[in-house]
C-alpha cells in the first residue's frame, strides 16, 4: 500500500477524522450490548463481569500513560494505525472467548482491545486538535459526536444482533472485518507530521507521565480534570453497565436494554453535535452547568423511578447532561497554547481513566448493594464537577495560568 505523499487537504483530513472517531465507538457499544449474553455464557456473577470489564480499564490505563511518547516519536498517523489494528484483533480474541466460554481468552482480548482503544483515544484526539489549528475552527465536540455516531451504530447493530440471535463471535467478526478494512484505506490521509516533537533543546523534557504529573500544579488545570472524571464517570458508567442495570433492577429483557441503552447513546450525540452552537451562544460555565443538572435529574430518575418508562426518560436526561463534559473539558484545557499539548493529554487521561476505571467499581458496588443504588457514586461524581464549572471559564492568557500555578503552591 503506498502512502500519499502530498499534503493532505485539511478538509480531507477533518472528514477522514470523523470516520476513524467513529471506530472506536463502534466497537465499544457493540460490546455493551451483547454484555448480558457474554455473563451468561460465561456464567459469571456481577462481580464477575466486574473484573472482566476491568480487563479493558487495564490495557486502556496502559496505552494511555505511554501513548503520548510513541505519538511524539512516531507521529499520530501511525499510532492511529497500529492502536486501531489492536482494536480489532482484541475485539475477535474476545468474541472467540466468549463463543468458547473461556473467561481467560475473553480477558486476553479486552485487554488488547483496551491497549489498542486507549492508545488510539490520546492519538486521535492528538490528531484532532491539529485539524482545529489547520481549520482556525473548534471540530472536537464535532469529532467526539461522530464517536457517540459509531457508538449509536454499534448500539443498533447490537440490538438487531441479539434480536436475530446472532453468535457473539460471527458479530464480532464481521464488525472487526469492516473496521479494519476502514482504518486500512484511511490512515494514509492523515498527515505525518501531527503530533511528531523535534528532538532538539525545544523537546519536551522527561517522559510523557512527568510532562502530564507537571500540569497538575495547575491549579485551573487540576480542577478542569476534576471536572472532567466527573463527567466522563457519568457516561463510562452508563456505557458499560446500563443494560444490564434495566435488565436487572427493571425486570426488562436484554433487548430492551439493548434498545433504552441506544437511547443514552442518541441523547448523547445529539447533545455533542448541538454542543458547538450552544457553547458558543451561553458560553462554557452556564452550559457545563447545565449539563450537571440535567444529568442529576436524569440519573435520579433512572436510580429511583417508579417504572422503565420514567427510568427511560432519566436515561435521555442522563445522556445529555453527560455529552459535554469530555470535549469541553479538553478545550478548555487547551485555552493557552503554551504547554497545550501536556495540559490536554493529562485531562485526557483523568478522563479515560474514570470512563474504564470506574465503572468497574461499580460492579462490586453492585454486587453488595444492587446496580441502581451503585449509580449514587456517579451521582455524587456530578454534583462535584458541577460545582467547579467555573474553572473552565476561559482564560486571558499569560495571566491566569501563571496566578493558577502561584495559587495552588502558595
């Protein structure tokens, strides 16, 4: 395959980014929703499926904390390559797992799926970022919209596949074969250059995990990443355990759950999609919180309502709030371009880190006090990073950072 050696058009660029947003959200939300056939052909309890679960969280944590000094070597156009193939290996690797109920091969997969789903995470949004300079325009809640896309597609495609009684391996197979062909064709439109560091003095000193430990003496910075594990613990947690919170604490089937959990993901998209003229209109404070309400009230409803019906509409309200918190979150990390590069690659990890890692938890959490009263953990998570939205106002640059930085060591 011979790689295109012109500069790419930004705008060629921007819509190939839309696609390869779009894979890993594919693939996550095909996995959620065949989650209640993968416990019981493994004939795992709750907790169980809490530690398999916890097998993406750790190959995630993994390509996040190293991603970062690949992407400065190697350039963001290969990780995206390499990260996305890992995705579909560990994809088939667990859907063979499951069709032969080994718990072992299913954890061996997820963990290369979440390496590969981590990495490919901090290398896309690397990547995005450098589209937005190229375009002088703000695409990444645009970009993070095509990831709640792919995962809607997934959602569906999961829901149709449960209906139809198709084989979690079959699924899995012809999603990944579809996955990598997409990547295959694409990667070679990206630019080289983006995300590549010049080896001279000008270099980043220390590797990418003091870079990233470095920001948090950023008073602003540390406070927009608490911002951040709130809110992305409020969307990882209903991506990884809604279905099977209404099949069991709802009495629903496993396609209904399917189905309500595609509600979340098309609230969710709607919301990042709609997120850019909103932002723009109120600013990021009012709508941050906003958001934390309306996902309070949401998740209210689905923890204490009296029915599926009102606990469907509380997932609408869930999704919603959620969708913003994430992209703005990076934005506002990245108001001064000095150090923007380490200020959003360590929000990002606080972010990826509480979307795999926390959810987990809440299956032991689960196990001892059942799904829904679990969800009150998610709940208090909101309420906290609502009540820092202010810290994402932005700033006037060469002035707020350097009163941060002074404020948080005085």
């Amino acid at each position: 395959m011979t790689s295109v050696k012109s500069k790419p058009h930004p705008g060629t660029v921007r819509n190939i980014l839309f696609l390869l947003f779009a894979l890993p959200g594919l693939s996550f939300a095909s996995w959620v929703s065949r989650t209640p056939d993968v416990r019981d052909t493994l004939q795992v309890s709750t907790a169980g499926m809490g530690m398999i679960i916890f097998a993406i969280a750790a190959g995630s944590l993994f390509g996040l904390l190293t991603s970062g000094s690949i992407v400065a070597r190697k350039g963001a156009r290969f990780v995206i390559l390499i990260s996305s193939l890992l995705i579909v290996i560990g994809f088939v690797v667990a859907g063979i797992g499951t069709s032969l109920a080994s718990v072992p091969v299913v954890i061996i997969g997820l963990i290369i799926f979440g390496g590969g789903y981590g990495t490919a995470e901090v290398a896309l949004n690397v990547e995005g970022s450098a589209a937005e300079k190229a375009l002088n325009r703000t695409l990444l809640p645009a970009f993070h919209g095509f990831f709640s896309v792919g995962t809607l597609v997934g959602a569906a495609l999961g829901a149709a596949a449960v209906a139809i009684h198709l084989q979690v391996m079959v699924h899995f197979t012809i999603l990944a074969l579809i996955m990598a062909a997409a990547v295959l064709y694409s990667w070679r439109y990206l630019p080289e250059e983006s995300g590549k560091e010049p080896a001279g003095a000008g270099a980043p000193k220390g590797s990418a995990i003091q870079q990233q430990l470095k920001m948090w003496t950023e008073r602003r910075t540390l406070l927009i990443g608490i911002i951040v594990l709130g809110m992305a613990f409020a969307e990882g947690s209903a991506n990884d355990w809604l279905p099977l919170t209404m099949v069991d604490g709802y009495g629903v089937s496993s396609l209904t759950g399917s189905f309500i959990y595609g509600l979340f993901v098309a609230a969710m998209t709607l919301g990042r999609f709609m997120g850019g003229w909103v932002l723009d209109r109120y600013g990021r404070v009012p709508v941050l919180s906003g958001c934390a309400v309306a996902a309070i009230l949401g998740l209210s409803l689905v923890i204490w309502g009296p029915n599926d019906v009102v606990a469907s509409i509380g997932v609408v309200l869930w999704g919603l709030g959620a969708s913003l918190g994430f992209p703005v979150g990076l934005s506002a990390a990245g108001d001064d371009p000095q150090g923007a590069a380490a200020r959003v690659g360590a929000v990002a990890t606080t972010g990826y880190i509480a979307f795999l890692v926390g959810p987990p938890a809440l299956g032991f959490l689960g196990e001892h006090f059942g799904l829904l009263h679990a969800l009150i953990a998610v709940l208090i998570g909101i309420g906290i990073a609502g009540s820092l939205s202010r810290a994402a106002k932005p700033v006037q640059l060469n002035q707020t950072l350097h009163q941060d930085e002074r404020g948080l060591h005085s």
